[in-house]
C-alpha cells in the first residue's frame, strides 16, 4: 500500500474555497499536516478488494416513503424570521451578491 | 445569572420530603407520587439541588430553566392534588443534550456559529416527553456538532467528569452523562452517531443505549451525518431506559427515516432472565490494546452472564479494523453537506462586516465553526470531490456494507454480542486534545455498529484501582432493544455497579 502524499497548501486553500470556509495562512498549514495525516490513515480502506460489493447507505431497507399531500399550517413569518441576523420588511436581507 | 435562578429558587421553596431521592427508578417515583409520599416540586428541586452545588466544578449545563421547570412541576402536583390520572413520566427531570430544539430555550450544538440561536420549535422527542408529563432542567454540554469524544470540543465549556474531575467525561454527550451520573436528573436525551452515547455513558459509570437507526424520531435534532445518527438515552438503570424509550420509539411523519415496526413494551420482558441466551465474544474487541483492568472487568462480566444461563460463543467480525475509516468517511461526507446550512442569513452566527454575500459565507463560517468543525467539513468536502468521490466516499459506502455483511452473519450464530466501549479508562483532560487523529481512534469500538444500523446498550461493569469507571456494551441486531433491555436488566440485578454514585452532596 502506497503512503497517500501529503496534501499541498494549494490544496487545502482549494477545499477551504469549495466548503466556502476562510481560512488565514497559519491555520493552512496546521490543516495540511492534520488533514494528511487523517486521509493517509483512512486510506488503509484501499486495501479491500470491494468491486463485487454494492455501496450501502440506508441500512434498515426503507424505500421510497410517500405520504399524502396535504396542506398543513407552517411556522408564522414573525417566527421563522426570529432568529434573521438581518431582515427587512417580513425578508431575510441578504448582502449583495454583485458590486 | 443562571446560577443565581436557582440559588432563589433554592431559598424561596422548601423540600417537602427528606427522603433520599437519589436511588429511586421512574417506576418507584411514578408509585410514590400518586400515593403524595413525593411531590414533582421535590423531584425538580433535588436536581436543581445538585446543579447548585456540583455544576460548577462539573460544568454540564450549559443552560439551566430552574423556572420553567418548577412551573411544570407545580402542575403536575395540581393533578396529583386532584387525583387525577398521571401521564407516564409525570414529574421525571431530565436534561437534553443542547442539538435538540426545544422551544423558546436556547439551542447551540456547543458551537459558536449558534450560540444565540431560540429554536421555534421542539424536536419530536422532547415534545413527546413533556407530553409524557417529563420535566425539562435544561441543556447540556458536549463536543460541538457531536464531533469528539472527550467534550474538550465544545466551544463553550470543558466538562469533568465527576468521578476524578482531572479526567474527560467521554463524548460527545460527555455533559448528559456527567449530569445523570450526579443525579441532575434521572435521564438525559442524547444523539450517538459513532459513540457518542455509550462511550460518555462508559467514561461516567452510567447506562446508554444507542437504538437502531430510525428507531427514534431525528426531526428537530441538529444533524451530524444523517444516515448514522440515532436518538437515544443515558440513564442510572435499565428499568428507567426502557421507561423513557417507549415515549420516544416510533414512527414520525415528519422523520421519513422512522420504522413503522410496532412499539412494543420495553418494560414487559424485563425480570424474565437469559437462560439460553447466545452471547457472542468477537475475538477482534478482545486483541492486543486494550487496557488490562478493562478486559478483566469484561471477562467478569461474561463470567456473570454464564452464571445467569448465557451459553458462550467465541465469535469474528474480522472487518473491524476497517471500522473507524469507514465510519469516519461516511460521517465526514455527510457533514460537509449537513453543515452547508450555516450561512449566516436565516440563522446562527453572521459577520456583519461582510461587504458581499461571498464574504459573509467565508467570514461567517471562519468566525463560528471551531477547529475540529472546520477539520470535518473541509475533509468531507475533500471526500466529495471530483476525482476523490470513488476512492473515498463511494469506497467507505462499499467498507459499510461488508460491516453490516460481518454483523448479519455474526447474528446467525448469536442473539447478541458482548464487547468493551473503549480500549483505556477515561483520560486526562488536554491529553489527546492536540491529536485530532488520537482522539478519532478512541471510538475503536463504538464506531462499528453505527454503519450497520444496529443498536447497543452501554453497562457499567466496575472499577480501575483509580476508582475510574469501566463499562461494557451489548450489541444486537436491528430492533433488538427488547432483548437488549432484558440482558441488561438480568445484568444489573446481580450487580450494584450502577448504583454507585461518584459524589456526595
């Protein structure tokens, strides 16, 4: 079994990106040398040989579960905004997403 | 401030009975107070006593609603006054673990993203046990979003245990355990998604059971990995684990998770005894690693089962050792989408300096989530991936299944398997807190059964020579908890080790 390589900056800097998370250059590289050492241990998993065995997910064989459609009373506006950072005139406000 | 509360609360109302609550199941209370030997208020009162006097040096509250409770102990003893009917756990304090909503009470899965945050609403089970006539005292500690198992990750407070209070109460629940085990309550409500029930339940001396997947409601708890988490309880005793499980056991609407499978009454096999009973001992929990005391504490144990009318068997789940990468894949994948909801528009933590909505996700989510969050979620998201999906998320999925396939022989052969909660003794605080790696390895053996979907009850079984707290876990198959509780019950009628108490007030 091939020790996994360790992850580079950039690579932890792209992770950071997609999980929309910041992080500044000391935490970086803290998470290159923690994060590596983790993929690198889970990596043992390569040594099953699994390619006649299914994904399993939902264990307990529930499919499908349907119910009737029927309209049900919701959470009034004033409480589902209650815990809103910022809101305006009954809307969750929204910083703007272009200049 | 808190604190103060129930200092007045304490001044202003009187005890009015001197019995020793401490040692009381739910079923001798409920008998008590429908003869007024009891009242609710004492009841409330005597866990508002111990939080007075213990919590500081404990810290398993985070929020204590000495209040609230109190009201709701004055009207169940309106209809004990009046002679009217009880509704099952009339009366019965309990705390929850703080991931489960409960409304108008602060609710902030030990992170900071939501240390603000009222939920609107109540999680399925706790509004099934108010209306069971239960009595919330408040909410406790734990590592954020579940992910440790020391509560050294909670981003509020570090939990002791009450036992050595130098020493981790296990987690995530560490708080939940800490408080049953010193009598805040009779129970505590808890989420175990790798362990996070038995091994706290184990480090403490107390009892925990992790029920089967979809066996309890998740809606209204904050989520971890949804296709492992499971809703369960840490309790002095059996007899009271099975009394609060049915309340809680079933289908919910608004879970589409949930079994439709019959609630039955946990209660009714218990006191029936294990004679015949196939109890499996699978060689890979029992190999090299595990601490001495520990080993000999469980083979004790195994003995006592044979002596109740067990019959034995040696058994192997020889896919064990794949356990925490598989598990941990799985977790961390689901983590990384579960926590995309922290974005800081609707709720939690939002950086109001943010100039545009890119920024305040970046800054929002840099600011809230501690380390061992951020940790999860970017290796989650890694696992994820374009060019990694294969190799880690869809492979650990493949791992589950050959697990389940080692559980589902194993339960051919055996009614139930018996197996230790952790390899070491509860450890000191700080010792494994700056190896996220080390810490993720502690759940060697409570890992397993969660990608299965299997349920497991957590025994205590003695003492280190360090008075330090040693546990065992039964494991059975799915939909197994009526077993599991009989085992557990004819286990803690010959033994008293959940009847100690670690501090005296």
């Amino acid at each position: 079994m091939n020790k996994m390589p360790k992850l580079t900056s950039e690579q932890v800097k792209h992770v950071a990106e997609l999980a929309r998370i910041g992080l500044d250059e000391k935490e970086t590289e803290r998470f290159k040398d923690q994060l590596s050492a983790i993929l690198d241990f889970v990596s043992k998993l390569q040594e099953i040989d699994t390619s006649k065995t299914q994904p399993l997910s939902q264990t307990t064989g529930l499919k499908n579960v349907f119910r009737e459609d029927l309209v049900k009373p919701s959470l009034p506006q004033e409480k589902v905004l209650l815990n809103a950072p910022e809101k305006y005139n009954g809307y969750f406000k929204v910083k703007p997403v272009f200049d | 401030m808190l604190q103060k509360n129930i200092t007045d609360i304490l001044k202003l109302n009187r005890f009015l009975t001197d019995m020793d609550l401490s040692d009381l199941t739910i079923k001798q209370i409920q008998e008590k107070l429908k003869a007024k030997q009891l009242s609710a208020k004492d009841l409330v009162l005597d866990s508002l006593n111990r939080i007075e006097k213990l919590d500081k040096k404990l810290q398993a509250f985070l929020t204590v609603i000495a209040d609230q409770a109190l009201d709701q102990a004055n009207q169940i003893d309106k209809l004990i006054g009046q002679n009217k009917d009880l509704p099952a756990l009339a009366g019965i304090p309990f705390s929850a673990k703080d991931v489960f909503s409960t409304i108008g009470v602060k609710t902030t899965a030990c992170s900071k993203i939501l240390e603000s945050y009222i939920p609107v609403y109540d999680a399925t089970a706790i509004k099934e046990l108010k209306q069971a006539g239960a009595i919330l005292i408040g909410k406790t500690n734990h590592d954020a979003f579940g992910f440790g198992s020391s509560t050294e990750n909670s981003d509020f407070k570090v939990t002791r245990n009450p036992w050595d209070l130098t020493k981790v109460p296990g987690g995530s629940s560490g708080g939940s355990a800490a408080a049953v085990a010193s009598g805040m309550g009779l129970f505590s409500l808890a989420e175990d998604t790798g362990g996070s029930i038995r091994q706290p339940a184990c480090f403490c001396g107390v009892t925990g059971l992790k029920v089967t997947y979809g066996r309890v409601s998740r809606y209204g708890v904050i989520a971890y990995g949804s296709s492992l988490d499971t809703i369960g309880l840490i309790s002095r005793s059996v007899s009271d684990i099975a009394c609060v499980l049915e309340i809680i056991a079933g289908k919910d609407e608004a879970d589409a998770t949930t079994l439709s499978a019959p609630v039955p009454d946990y209660s009714q096999n218990l006191g029936k005894g294990i004679k015949g009973l196939k109890l499996g001992v699978p060689e890979q929990y029992f190999e090299n690693g595990i601490d001495p005391e520990i080993k000999d504490s469980i083979d004790l144990a195994i003995k006592q089962f044979e002596n109740l009318g067990a019959k034995i068997q040696k058994t192997s789940l020889p896919y064990t050792k794949y356990a925490i990468p598989a598990y941990y894949l799985s977790g961390i994948s689901e983590v990384s989408a579960n926590l995309a909801r922290y974005d800081g528009i609707r709720f939690g933590y939002s950086d109001d300096k943010a100039k545009d909505l890119e920024s305040l996700y970046f800054e929002s989510r840099a600011a809230g989530f501690g380390p061992e969050v951020k940790r999860r979620i970017m290796l989650g998201t890694y696992a994820l991936s374009a060019g990694y999906y294969d190799a880690y998320y869809k492979k650990a999925q493949q791992v589950r299944n050959l697990i389940k396939q080692d559980f589902d022989k194993a339960f051919e052969k055996n009614d139930l398997l018996i197996a230790p909660v952790s390899p070491f003794l509860p450890f000191a605080i700080g010792e494994k807190a700056q190896d996220p790696l080390q810490m993720w390895l502690a759940d060697v053996f409570t890992v397993t059964i969660n990608p299965a979907g299997i349920p497991g009850l957590a025994l205590p079984c003695g003492f280190a020579k360090n008075r330090l707290p040693i546990g065992f876990q039964l494991i059975g198959p799915q939909l197994s908890e009526p077993l599991l509780l009989q085992a557990g019950f004819a286990y803690q009628e010959i033994t008293d080790w959940h009847k100690r108490s670690p501090m005296e007030i």
